[in-house]
C-alpha cells in the first residue's frame, strides 16, 4: 500500500490520542497542547507533519515555525514501531 504524507495547519483528528498510543516514541512537546503554549508564548506557527498508510497513521510531527523562519521541532518525529526507512524519508520530505 502506498504511504502518503500531508502538512496540515491544524492537528489532524484524533492526534493527541494516537500520541498517547505510542508510549514512550512520543512527548508532550509533540501534543496541541505544547503547540498551543509555544504559539502563545513565543509567537510560532504551528504545522503538522503526518504520514498515513491507507487510513493508518504510520508517523507524524509537530513543527514550528519561528518568527525568524527558523523550523523547530521539539520530541519529534513520532514513528509507529515497526515502520520502515520510507516513512522516516516522507517526514523528511515533507
């Protein structure tokens, strides 16, 4: 099956869920929840970052996007164990 990747301005559904689900691969700083305190506290654009396989999310990161254009990425990216060399080079892709 094809893996695809899409940059999204909003956290895709169900995001902080499937972070939960993946234990210790994931970190807070990956949530909406940090996304929404860096967005306030320093003035960042928020982007997420996910990978799916058909309906399956395989991967995904939060990253900002820094008054001087820099790109920061705190705790990310998130893999689903098992997933392959493809996946990690769509994240970087994209």
């Amino acid at each position: 099956m094809q893996k695809q990747y899409q940059i999204l301005e909003s956290p895709p559904k169900g995001w902080n869920d499937w972070l939960k689900s993946q234990g210790y691969r994931a970190s807070f700083c990956q949530t909406s929840y940090w996304a929404d305190i860096n967005h306030q506290t320093n003035n960042v654009t928020n982007y997420w970052l996910e990978v799916v396989c058909g309906k399956k999310r395989i991967g995904g990161m939060l990253f900002s996007l820094s008054q001087n254009k820099e790109l920061i990425s705190t705790g990310g990216p998130v893999i689903v164990d098992g997933s392959d060399l493809e996946t990690y080079a769509l994240l970087l892709k994209g």
